[in-house]
C-alpha cells in the first residue's frame, strides 16, 4: 500500500531497492516501507528494519510475516549515536509520532534499547546500499551512529524525511542536518509531492524548501554519492 501511503517516497524507493540489494529502514513502523523494499531487493537481498516501539515491532514482524518475506530481519532498536538506554515518548494517537526527546510528562515515556547503526551493519554482516531515516527528528543523531558506515562509502543513497520542527526540538537544527549529509559527499534532491517528481534544490533552494515546512512541516529528501 505504499502507493497510497506516501506514494513519491514509495515510488522511490523502489527505484533504489534493487535485487540482491541491502537497504535499512530506519524508523521502520508497521512496515509500508520494509516491504517495499524487500520486493525490491528480492530474496538473494536483504532488509533491516529498525523499530524501537514493541507495539509496533509486533505489527512488523506480522506483516513480514503474513507477506513471506524471509529477507528481513528486525532490530527492537532506537538508532542512535550510541549503545544505551533512551526514553521513547510515545504518542497516543499515531504510531508514526513517536519521538526520543524532550517531552517528559507530556506523552508516555517508555525505555528501550538505542543502538548504532555502525553495530547494526557488524551484527547482520550485510553494508546498506540505501538507508531510509524516519525518526522524528533524531536524524542528526541517527547519523551520528553511522559514521564507519558512511567513511567505507555505504551508503549510496538515503531517503530521509526532515522536519525543522522536530530537529530544533532535539537539540539539533535542519541546517546542521543538511550539512552533515553534503559533508559526506551526498547530492540533495527534493521529493516534491506536487509535482510528483524528483527536483534539483541548490543552496537557496534547500532554504526555501526548510523555510516553507514551518513550525511542524516536514519534508523528504533523496540524498545520493
């Protein structure tokens, strides 16, 4: 269902989810895009999901399960800069909303594991071609964990969703995020859901594209080297 659920970042990702291919799903969820990604890469490849909500990585393994795919593997992990215990708040109305910062009291906290994704890659002895990032603005800190990863060259792409909003309320900011990703030698491009299509964003682009998200806007981006 994923050309109903984001269907640009669908449409995408089957593009880079080629067989035999390895791609982490980062911020996993239920699975939309786990599967879409075990598709791509067929039987001879391999998906890792990562997930840190149990709730949610019950509902993921049974959608692996129910669709046959014995090309994933899941991790019950936060995907962070280190090895360790993080607070998830969770939200109590979207599954999707769960963040690992800064809202104590507000929403219901729950510990689990936070792992990096440089440990992840050393645990399933696979290195990514594509890494996909949805983590509710722990990005930056995402990255962070994977830098072995990103200096032996993997991956070649990530598709990432970046929000101001989020990545200012963990300590983090959009520029630094966008920094950081053209310091390791990716390209930027926009996935515009109006056009349907890939865009070409410069410097000023970019500034126009984060200015334009707002206070809790987001975007998504298709980062390739």
């Amino acid at each position: 269902r994923s050309r109903d659920w984001e269907p640009l970042i669908g449409a995408t990702l089957e593009q880079l989810a080629t067989p035999d291919g390895v791609v982490y799903d980062v911020g996993a969820n239920l699975g939309v895009f786990t599967l879409v990604a075990a598709r791509g890469v067929g039987p001879g490849g391999l998906v890792v999901a990562i997930e840190p909500d149990p709730d949610n990585v019950a509902l993921l393994a049974a959608n692996i399960m129910h669709n046959g795919y014995r090309q994933v593997v899941v991790y019950a992990y936060a995907a962070g800069p280190r090895a360790g215990a993080v607070t998830l708040d969770r939200s109590t109305n979207n599954q999707g909303d769960h963040h690992t910062f800064g809202q104590r009291g507000e929403r219901p906290g729950l510990t689990v594991s936070m792992q990096t994704l440089d440990a992840i890659a050393i645990s399933c002895g696979r290195l990514p071609d594509v890494v996909k990032i949805d983590v509710q603005g722990f990005e930056v800190q995402a990255l962070a964990g994977m830098t072995e990863l990103l200096r032996r060259g993997a991956p070649r792409a990530i598709l990432t969703e970046l929000s101001p909003s989020l990545l200012a309320a963990a300590g983090d900011s959009a520029a630094a995020y966008l920094d950081l990703l053209r310091g390791y030698g990716f390209r930027l491009q926009h996935l515009d859901p109006g056009a349907g299509r890939l865009r070409e964003l410069d410097a000023a682009g970019l500034a126009a594209e984060v200015a334009r998200c707002g206070d809790g806007g987001f975007t998504d981006l298709l980062c390739t080297r």
